[in-house]
C-alpha cells in the first residue's frame, strides 16, 4: 500500500477536513483516504472523451422537435 503525506494544507481546510471526517465517524486520515480512492475512481475528462469516442452517434429525431410535437398534441387535448 502507498503512502502519501500532504504538506501546506490551509487551517482553515485542515479544520474543514477535519469536522467532515468527524461527521462520518472517521479518523481524518481514513476520510481522506476513503475520498482519495473515490476522487482515483473517476475518469479523468480525457478518459471520458476516449470511453465515449467510439459510440455510435444517436439518430432520430431531435428533442426540440419531439417535445414540440408532444406539447402540440396536448393543446389539441
């Protein structure tokens, strides 16, 4: 397992970071460390990009066009 030691956190963060962890009845360092492994999860912008670069692109009709039909088809009751 890493080890990783942050310096130069803001007071003022430290004591926000802090309560958070007390909220969630964690040590400081397991709530950083459980939001480290969260933030880890996520796909970078890039990533995103990658995931969806080979989708198909959506066909149909365009939304504008389907929800002014629908609200047209609602006045006409």
């Amino acid at each position: 397992m890493g080890v990783i030691q942050i310096r130069g956190v803001s007071d003022s963060a430290h004591r926000r970071l802090k309560a958070r962890a007390a909220l969630a009845g964690q040590s400081l360092s397991e709530y950083l460390r459980l939001e480290l492994e969260r933030h880890a999860r996520l796909p970078t912008i890039e990533e995103m990009v990658a995931l969806v670069a080979d989708d198909e692109p959506v066909g149909g009709e365009p939304s504008s066009r389907a929800i002014r039909a629908e609200r047209t088809t609602r006045e006409r009751g």
